[in-house]
C-alpha cells in the first residue's frame, strides 16, 4: 500500500468502523434478534453507507482495497473482543451473530486475521486477494482489475494462499 | 510461526512455482511430477505435499459471503479528489474527511499573509450556493462573536469554480474526543472535566443565539496538547436556517447525525440549544459508558449500571439532559456544566431522575410525534414517492428505502413498548392500519424490507391484540422471507417462530408445531443448540403443548429451555421469567401447587425487578399466583392478586385486548365464587364480545368464556340459554381438541350440571364418567378438577345407589384432605355431599357433625352469606328435620332462605326449594297457612323456571299435597299426588317416587282410605327396596305405614308380623330407644297406637329388655 493509500486509509478505517461499529452496538442493545444480523447484511450496509457518502476517491481500487481491510479490522476486532468477553464474564455477546458464518468458515477469525498479516510477510500479493474476495466478497474478475494482475494468476494465488491459510489456522 | 517448511520469501517463491505447477495437472498426476519437480530437495517436496493435502477446491474456506458486495460499488464510485486543486484563494493539500455535508480538506492560503492552515469543507451539491453565501454574510456577524477557544472559527466562505459553496474554517489537529478518553485511557474525572469545557463552548454559541444541530464526538477534537475544540458551530445556520417542519419534506436531506439527534430534529422539528443539551448528553453518555445510549422497553440504561465508576447521581444528570421533552431538560448547556462540576465536587446535583409514571406518561406523546414522521416515511417508501431521490439509482434508492423500513421497525417497536392506555393504543392501530394498508402495492421496496415490514406490521398487530391481521402479515413475510434468503437463514426463522406463535395462540396447534419445529431446527443448526433464541423458541413449543395438553412434553421443553435461559446470564433472565410462568402454570395444571407457587414467585421477581411494578409481564405473574391462591381455596387472596393484576393490564393494553379479558375472566370467575353472581355474568359477557372480535370464530378462549358464561346463567336459572352457550363451547373445544382433552371435559361438566337441573340423573351421570375419564388420564387423581368431578358424580350416584355414592364421596374428600389439608372449601363441599348421603342412609350420627362441619368451615372459607352455606344450611335442615328438632330445621331454612334470596334472583329453583323446604318443616309444625303461601310461590317459581314435570316439580307438589292434606282438603292432595307419580314413575326416580307414595299413603289412611293406603304404602316400600338397605329408617317408617294400614283394612296379622319384624331390626341397630330416628319413632308410635299395642309397647319393651313377641 503506498504512502497516498496509507494516508486516504487512516481517515476512511474509523469512518468505515464508525459505521460498522454503530450497527454492531444497534444489534448488541435491540433485544429482538434483528433480520440485519446477517454478516451479508452488515457488509452491504457498510459499504452503502459509504456510498451514500459520495466518496470522492477516484481510485476505485484503492478505495476497495481500503474498505476491505477496514471490514476485516471490524470484523476481527469483534471476535477477538467477543473471544475477551467469552473468556471474561462468561457474558455472550449478540453480535456473535453476525460473525456466525464468517467463524463457521474460518474457524477462527482471529486466528485467521494473524495468519493472513504473517502470509502479507512473505507475499503481499495472496494475502491482498484473500482479503478482497473474503472480506470484501469481490469476483475473481473484479481483484484482477482492481490489482492488475491477469485473472488466472489471481485464481492460482488464491488456491494456494487458501490451502497454506487452512494449514495455519488449523495448525493453531 | 509454523513447523510447515522453510518461512523465507525466497523459499515461498519456489514452492509457489511447484505448486501452481502441479495444480495445472489433474490430480492423479500430481505425486508423480511432484518427486520430479523437488528432485532431492525432500523439504520442499513435503511443504508443497503439506500444502497440497489441504487444498480443496469445493471447501467454502475463506469463501465470501454468498451476495455479491461489491458488483454495485465498483459502478458507483466516481467523482474526483481535489487535492493539489485551487479553491478560490485556497490551495487544497489533502482531504481530511468526507461526511454528510461535504468533503473536507486541509488547505492553505495562497495569497495574503496568512499561511495557516485551515479546514475547507465544500458542500455537496444540492445546497444553493448563492443561498448560502447570502446567509454567510448576514450570519457573519453573529459568528464573528463566536470567538471561543473551545470553538473552531469559521473564517470564510465562497464558491468553488464549478459552482460548488464551500466554508473555510479553523484547522484543527487532534483526535475526536471519544478516541482521545479511550486511547488516553482517561478516568471518570479528567473526561468530566473535558467534557464541561465542551459544555463551556457550547453555551457560549447558545449565548450568540448559534445552535450546532450536530453535536457528535468527531465534531469535538481533543488536540495533543489536551485543548478541546467544537467544529462546525454554525454552519448549521448557514445551511440551514429556521427549518419548517411543516413544509419540510420528510425525505429532505437535513444534516445530522441520526445517532446523536434529538428526538424533535428525528420528528423534523424547529430545534433550540435543548437539542444540542440533548446531543450533548448522548456524547456524554457514551464517554463515560463505552456504548451508546439507548432506551429500552420499559427502562432506560443507567450509565451507572456500564460505569461502575459512576454514581446514580450521574444517572440524574444524564436522564435530565437526556428528556425527551426539550423543555424538561437542562435549559442551558451552563446548567449541564454547572451540574457535572457539582457531580464532580463531590456536591450534590441538581437534576432529579424521572420517576416511572413521569416517563411512562410521557412517553407517548414523544414517540407519537416520532411514529406519525415514521408513518409518513413508511407510506413514502411503500408509495414509491421518492422524487426528491429520483436521480439516485434505483439500487441506492432500494437502500434508502430498505434503511427508512427498518427506521420504521424500530420506531414502531419503541411504540410498542411504551404504548399505554386504551386512547393510545386505538390510536397506534389506526396508525398501523393506514400504514400497512399502503403495503399492498409495496413498490419500490426490496424484498428483504418487504419481509421486515410485514414482520413489523405482524408483530405490531399481535401486540395490538389483532390477531387476523397479524397472521396475514406474517405469512406473507414467511413466503417472501423464503425466497429471498433460502432456508439457512435466521431471519427466516424468527418469522417462523413469530408466525409459529401467533398461530398456536389462535388455536392452530398442528401448524404452529410444524413451524416451530423447523424454527427450533434452523436456529439450533445457524446458532447454535444453547442459543438463546433456541430457547425462545423451546419456550413456544412448550406452550403449543400446553394447549394441546400435553403437559408433559411441555415440562421438558419448558425445563431445556429454563436450563439454556440460566446458562446465559442477564440476558437470559426475561426468558427465564417467562419460562418460570409458563412452567408455573403447567405445574398447576397438573396439580402441582405448590411447585407451581414457587415458579410464579421466580418469574414474579425477576420481572419487578427488571420491568418495575406495574409492567403487563408483572402482571402475568399476578394472575398466575391468583390461580394458585384459587386452588387453594384462598379466595380473598386469589381475588387481590387477580384485581391487580387487572389494573395493570387495562391501564397497558386498554379495555379491549384479549389478554384484559383473561384477566376479567379470572375476576368474574372469583366474583361468582365470591357470590357476586350479576357482576359476573356482566364481566362475562364483556369479555365474550372483546374475544369473539380479536380471535377467530373457533377459539379455545371462546369456547373458555362461553363455558364460564353458561355456568353462571346456569345459577341464574336461565337453562335453556346456559345449555345454548355450553353446547357452543362443547363445539369449538371438540373440533379444536377431540374429544379427551381437559377443556373439553370441562364443558362437559358444566351440561352434566344441566342434565341434572332438568332431572336427567342418568344422563348426568354419564356424562361425569366421561369427564372424569378424560381428568384421570390427563391430570392426577390428586388434581382439583378431577375431585370435582368425583363429588359431582358421588352425588349424583347417591341417588341412584347411595352405597356407591359414599364410595366416591369418601375417595373424594380423602384425595381433598390430602391436597388440601382439612380446611378447604373442596373438603367443605365433599363432607356436605358425604353428610347428605349417610343421612340418605339413615346414619344421622354419623351425618350430623359431618354437616354441621362443613357448614362451619364453608362460613369461615366463603363467609356467612354465600350460597355454599345455603347448600349447607339445607341439608342440615333436612337432617334436623329426620331428627325431629323441626326448630332447628325451620331456623336453618330460614337463613339458607336468606342467603339465596339475596344471591339469586328471587325466581330461582335454589330459592323454591328452599321454600319448599321451609314449607315442608312448617305444615310439620302445624303452621300450615304460612306453609301454604310459601309451597305456592315456589310451585309458581318452578314451574316458570325449571318447567313442570321435573324432579323439582315433583317435590314442590309433594309438598303441597301434604299440607292440603293436613289442611283436610284431601281431594285436592290426591290430585296433586297423583300428578307427582305421573311426572316421577317415567324418571324412574324410586327414592321420590317412594317418598311420594308413602306421604300419599299416610293422606289417605288419615282421610280413612285405608285400602288406597295401603296400597300405595305398599309400592312405596317396593320403590324404596331397591335403594335402601333393610335397617334404613325411612324403609322401616315405610314397612310400619304398610304394616298400619294392613292393619286398618282388617289385616291385623299381616300387619303385626310386618311391626314384629320392623321392632327387631330397629331393636339390633339402635341400642337405646331415643337413638331411633325421629321419623321412625313416630312411625312405631301411630302403628302401636292404632294396632292397639298398648301397656306393653315397643319402647317399653326395649327398655325393659322383654321381647315383644315373647309376650
């Protein structure tokens, strides 16, 4: 990420976690179980919401790229505070909800967010792919426009990163 | 990090090359090129194996989300930055932020002296600029003032050279304040004190007549050096100057932050400084507490409760900072800070928190204005009159929609909760009607929102007691919800869940089984098994059972559901009271009393203590414990308990909601046990009216009213109308349940009661078996109601075959003395029916202090006037009569005459009998013209309202014959008599028959008729032969009448033998001769006496010890 994103990032990743995190306390305080505790739902809402905002980036790559770390920075951030309270006062939180299929899927975001940072270590390029298509749900075709990288190395990269991810988290 | 293979980038690179080469070969291929491709470098040749070994290219691993996010986003984003451009004298250096308004940039002036740098917010398009340059230059002056340290200046303004306004104010470097206290891990002091310097600013803006309108913790920065700074004071009144809300579009932009508004800015209202108190308060809030505010149902959050920091003094603060009225908050930000310094000093504060009646009674009228702004956003959305958002594409126009859907959701649960009073809720149905009724054409509306609203609408109509509408609105969110999201989806199973309740609420117990089941599946299967929507969920389906009377299936779901609710906590402690009450009364049901007490008084605590005194779930609880207190036979306390009980749920739901009439049901049923028998039916009939509009035609609370209703008409004497009412409750009960289910059996106790009114003691007998078949396998023999029916069917069998009669009668008073103890109103009425029938045997000894007992417990249980103590009253009377104290019989009767006469209308067969009693006992006293007057009303009363040719008829003409007799009218005695055969010999009644018979037969040997005296004694002692045992007195007075009227038609030796063999029983069974019944002495006496037996009678024998016939 070059020094122009870094900078674009630190204003767009509170507001982007502002956002998710204003939806999270919603649902932690409604006492109903709300239809928008679908994790799709949460994601759509966030990215909507800076829509709505007419972002005024030209680079819709890096836009995309930066709003993807920032739903995994929200996302992670939750289930490592939802992993504290689990461990803490025994207190559940409801927002475990909306965590429900990405923690059925990866076992353990949080487990998944450290070995995504150690394979951004050893290669930048996999580790961003798996973030835009897991944390921003992007097609194969979109990542290679966003990256400009041909779409057969995108999905190459991917199979692997996901085969050396799986052997991480599992190994955890 | 791991054991897998050798970590460097270069290493990475080569096993990448093995690998992406080997995926290019079909996977049988692969071991072979891979011993190839490593030659004898094993490392890699076991990482690429490691590697290989977990790739799977159908696992979902790291797979988004199914929806695609990004396919709209990646069309939408356009639009240049402008940094390095030139605004006016500006040069933009980079953005600083995007929010509502505008983007904002860090820029710098390029001409003049002054480089420092400041903030340039341009403002969207949309805003006239020329608008607001003009309101710039007036406003200047006024914010030329605005000259605070804690406010960051606005300095100027102008437009860009595409026609965009733009504001430029101070630059300010620092943090948000929220981020700064967390980061700074500030204590509760330092950010007070922060905090009032904000308050400081604020106010001092308020002072130069400057609102902000968007009070929000990223408008208040906390530089490095600790100075606090307000943005964007006044740019509000530039942009934005004396809003309208009359002639504001609900769909306008309006700049602020929904989440720190005020309630008057949501309602599109002209705002004041109270607004920014409000916002104020929020930030405060959420400082201290780490999480937002939020009002919940019934109670607001207490910072206290999240900031154990803090004292409830606090709480004052902030709930008065926080009113919903503008005019009952601070009335300046000066006043909010001078109340947090006190706070601070230890000093004690101003502010007072809002007691719950204040909040509740205004709770209303803010939310209405809420509601009706929320309506209007509704009716837009659904109309498709969005115009204003015409130019927006259709998707970001869905989400705006979808957004305002679940604005109204919220709001619309908000009301929910806090509607209150019967005003209120008429109105929030109107409401709710006008805005679902534009959900029929729900254009513009995505399918997801279309579900929640349907869903919104449906709960808000089962919370409005309407229960049709409801189920419309749920079903249809059910199919959209299914083809929308699919099977594996919550959402889905919430609907579910809803609709699965609703439905067993209204009686549909199949279908609602079936849906609940696959809601408890998809939740146990998304959430997990101990979720605590699993649960709930566990929890309807329990009550589905309840209803369906399956207790025991109910007991388990409820205990699983109990055992999930107490794992998780404090969130689980409403679900927790609710199963308690549930539980509660599942327990009862079966008997289990007191089990059941201690589950209502769980769910009773927990619910006071959560929701305050007078919540409807407190309610709940009250009638439960009610119930108890009613099985108990505490009527007094089952009353209290039901009346508060009551006056929760009219003051919460109004007069009509179907759970007011449960309530009333229960009262009316206590009154009726109390004796307040008109109050009752009128209750009745209310409650009947508000079921039969909220629930479908076939409903067990219907049929549970009607049931009740017919009862109660029933002791009004109305029978033909009781019989009406229960047959309709027999009907729906039977077509909901079949035909062994406890309600059922209930109706059928209540036209078993009816059979017997009308002298069908066959039929009544019959139908108790059935009932109580139907209890022994539903419920214990122990259980309330089945005793019941055990007394019933004892007296009614005690007609018929008074041995087996006390048979069941005494199983029935042992089973109530062991639920019970011996004090209560069951016992009372199983020793009344027990002491009835010994005196039936002849065993007045035994029946007496039976009596008299149970008369006594039932004046100390229902109090000296209620009807219960008349029952007792006459058959004490009859037995004193049996006994030959005919004063005491008189004075019984009297009361018992009293008593009814007072409870029941006077044409009432309870009152003729009595009267006929009392008639009776006085043509024995010789006080016949009182007698004559009495036995003619209530042969009126009878035969108006039982009917002639009934058992009653029968008795009252009985009754009447023997004064006429004793009158001397004997003709007119032998037609009523003969009428009395007529209506008893096709009942084949044997006990009245032979009653009748043998008065008959007395008339007629006093009148001389000897021959017609004899024979009609004769068929008597035949009746009477079949019922009685031989050593029965009443057989014996019987044999004794043949015996003298034998004896006056000549036949003195049939008649003697017939006396000799009546002295030696009566000489076995009593051992003294002023044992021997009343009745019977007299009886021996006129034999002895017309026989001529004299000097050497039979008493005289007894207490001589000689044998009469060894004379």
């Amino acid at each position: 990420m070059g020094a122009d994103v870094q900078k674009v990032a630190t204003h767009w990743i509170p507001l982007v976690y502002d956002e998710v995190h204003a939806l999270a306390k919603r649902f932690l305080l409604s006492e109903r179980v709300n239809h928008t505790l679908q994790p799709t739902a949460l994601v759509h809402e966030t990215y909507l919401h800076l829509l709505q905002q007419s972002v005024p980036l030209a680079d819709r790559a890096r836009f995309l790229q930066i709003a993807t770390r920032a739903m995994r920075q929200v996302l992670v951030n939750h289930a490592r505070r939802h992993r504290c309270l689990k461990r803490g006062s025994g207190r559940t939180l409801p927002l475990d909800e909306t965590l429900v299929v990405f923690e059925e899927r990866s076992w353990d975001l949080v487990a998944l967010d450290e070995a995504l940072t150690r394979l951004a270590e050893l290669d930048p390029l996999p580790a961003r792919i798996i973030e835009l298509r897991f944390f921003g749900g992007l097609t194969m075709q979109e990542i290679s426009d966003v990256l400009e990288v041909p779409k057969r190395s995108v999905e190459r990269e991917w199979a692997m990163a996901r085969a050396w991810l799986r052997r991480a988290v599992r190994d955890e | 990090m791991n054991d897998h293979g050798d970590s460097s980038p270069l290493r990475w690179q080569e096993t990448k090359r093995v690998f992406h080469a080997l995926l290019k070969l079909p996977p049988e291929d692969r071991e072979s090129a891979l011993v190839h491709l490593c030659g004898d470098d094993v490392r890699l040749r076991q990482e690429v194996q490691s590697l290989l070994s977990h790739h799977d290219p159908h696992d979902q691993f790291v797979e988004p989300p199914k929806d695609r996010l990004a396919a709209g986003l990646l069309q939408s984003i356009g639009g240049a930055t402008r940094v390095d451009q030139h605004v006016g004298p500006y040069r933009l250096i980079r953005e600083l932020g995007s929010g509502g308004m505008g983007d904002v940039y860090l820029a710098q002036r390029t001409v003049g002296s002054l480089r420092e740098p400041v903030a340039l917010k341009i403002l969207k398009r949309g805003m006239d600029t020329e608008d607001v340059l003009r309101r710039f230059q007036t406003e200047r002056e006024s914010l030329a003032l605005l000259n605070h340290p804690h406010i960051a200046r606005l300095l100027d303004a102008g437009s860009t050279g595409d026609g965009l306004p733009y504001l430029v104010m101070e630059y300010v470097e620092g943090r948000p304040i929220d981020e700064f206290c967390e980061s700074g891990d500030l204590g509760v002091e330092p950010k007070l004190e922060l905090f009032e310097k904000v308050c400081s600013a604020a106010h001092a803006a308020h002072e130069q007549l400057v609102v902000h309108r968007d009070i929000k913790p990223s408008n208040i920065l906390v530089t490095q050096e600790g100075v606090v700074k307000l943005l964007d004071f006044g740019i509000a009144k530039i942009l934005d100057p004396e809003r309208d809300a009359a002639t504001t579009k609900p769909d306008t932009p309006r700049p602020f932050t929904p989440r720190y508004a005020s309630p008057e800015q949501v309602a599109g209202e002209s705002v004041g400084p109270a607004s920014d108190v409000y916002s104020l308060g929020l930030v405060l809030f959420e400082l201290l507490a780490g999480e937002a505010f939020r009002r919940r149902a019934g109670a607001t959050i207490r910072v206290s409760a999240l900031c154990p920091e803090v004292s409830r003094e606090m709480d004052a603060v902030l709930s008065t900072a926080l009113r919903h009225e503008a005019d009952r908050r601070y009335r300046t930000a000066h006043e909010l800070e001078a109340d947090l310094r006190r706070y601070r000093h230890g000093q004690p504060v101003l502010a007072t928190e809002e007691s719950v009646s204040e909040r509740l009674g205004r709770s209303w009228r803010r939310h209405r204005v809420a509601f009706v702004a929320a309506a209007l956003l509704v009716v837009a959305v659904i109309g498709g009159a969005w115009q204003a958002l015409q130019a927006q594409r259709e998707r970001a126009k869905a989400v705006a929609a979808d957004e305002r859907a679940e604005q109204v959701a919220d709001v619309f649960e908000g009301m929910l909760m806090e509607a209150n009073g019967e005003a209120q809720l008429t109105e929030l149905r109107q409401l709710v009607d006008m805005a679902s009724q534009r959900i029929v054409d729900p254009k513009g509306l995505s399918p997801e929102a279309e579900a929640l609203i349907r869903q919104t609408f449906g709960r808000a109509y089962v919370r409005l007691g309407a229960y049709q509408e409801a189920s419309s609105h749920l079903r249809k969110a059910v199919l959209i919800a299914r083809q929308v999201f699919g099977e594996n989806d919550e959402s889905i199973a919430e609907t579910l869940h809803e609709l699965g309740g609703l439905l067993s609420h209204t009686g549909a117990y199949d279908e609602a089984e079936e849906l609940l089941r696959e809601a408890l599946e998809q939740r146990r299967r998304i959430l997990g098994p101990r979720h605590i929507a699993v649960a709930g969920t566990l929890h309807e389906l329990a009550m589905v059972f309840t209803r369906r009377a399956e207790y025991v299936s109910a007991e388990s779901f409820l205990r699983q559901s109990i055992s999930i609710c107490e794992e998780a906590g404090d969130i689980g402690e409403e679900g927790l009271a609710t199963n308690f009450g549930s539980l509660g009364s599942v327990l009862r049901i079966v008997g289990k009393v007191d089990e059941s007490e201690k589950c209502y008084l769980r769910s009773l605590e927990i619910r006071q203590r959560r929701l305050g005194e007078n919540h409807p779930l407190v309610g709940l609880a009250l009638g439960g414990l009610s119930l108890v207190r009613s099985d108990r036979g505490d009527v007094r306390g089952a009353e209290d308990f039901v009346r508060r009980a009551l006056a929760i749920f009219e003051e919460s739901f109004g007069g009509d909601h179907p759970n007011t009439a449960l309530c009333r049901n229960r009262l009316a049923g206590i009154m009726s046990q109390r004796g307040e028998v008109e109050e009752a039916v009128d209750f009745y009939y209310q409650v009947l009216e508000t079921r039969r509009e909220a629930f479908p035609e076939v409903h067990p609370m219907i049929a549970e009213t009607l049931c009740n209703l017919a009862i109660l008409i029933h002791d009004q004497g109305d029978y033909e109308e009781a019989e009406r009412l229960c047959w309709e409750s027999l009907d729906i009960r039977q077509e909901l349940f079949g035909d062994d289910h406890p309600s059922v059996a209930r109706s059928l106790t209540v036209m078993a009661g009816i059979a017997l009114v009308k002298g069908d003691a066959s039929e009544a007998e019959s139908l108790y078996r059935e009932v109580l078949d139907i209890q022994e396998a539903k419920f214990s023999l122990d259980h309330p109601e089945t005793n019941y029916t055990l007394r019933r069917l004892g007296f009614v069998v005690s007609g018929r075959d008074l041995k087996e009669g006390r048979a069941l009668l005494e199983k029935a008073r042992a089973s109530a003395i062991r639920v019970h103890g011996p004090q209560h109103a069951d016992v009372a009425e199983a020793e009344d029916l027990l002491g009835r029938c010994l005196m039936l045997q002849g065993e007045y000894e035994a029946a007496e202090p039976m009596l008299d007992g149970a008369l006594e417990m039932r004046r100390r249980v229902f109090g000296r006037t209620h009807p219960y103590c008349a029952d007792s009253l006459c058959n004490v009377a009859h037995l004193a009569k049996a006994m030959g104290d005919l004063e005491k019989a008189e004075r019984a009767l009297r009361e018992a005459l009293a008593v009814r006469d007072a409870y029941f209308p006077r044409a009432h067969h309870q009152v003729a009998a009595v009267l006929r009693q009392l008639g009776d006992v006085l043509s024995d006293q010789g006080k016949l013209e009182e007698a004559r007057e009495l036995l003619t009303e209530s042969l009126e009363i009878t035969e108006s309202v039982v009917g002639a040719g009934t058992v009653y008829h029968a008795d009252v003409l009985s009754s009447l014959a023997k004064n006429q007799s004793a009158r001397g009218e004997g003709e007119a005695a032998d037609e009523c008599w003969s009428q009395v055969v007529e209506i008893l010999e096709p009942l084949d009644d044997e006990r009245q028959l032979g009653a009748a018979m043998l008065q008959w037969s007395r008339s007629l040997l006093a009148r001389g008729e000897s021959f017609e005296a004899h024979q009609r004694a004769s068929s008597a002692v035949a009746s009477l032969r079949g019922l009685l045992t031989e050593d029965h007195p009443y057989l014996l007075s019987a044999r004794l009448a043949e015996a003298r009227a034998a004896d006056a038609c000549g036949n003195r030796e049939a008649g003697r033998e017939v006396y000799l063999d009546c002295c030696r029983v009566i000489e076995s069974r009593w051992l003294e001769p002023e044992q021997v019944p009343f009745g019977l002495r007299n009886a021996v006496r006129e034999f002895e006496q017309q026989a001529e037996v004299t000097g050497d009678d039979f008493f005289e024998a007894v207490v001589t010890g000689r044998r009469i016939d060894g004379r």
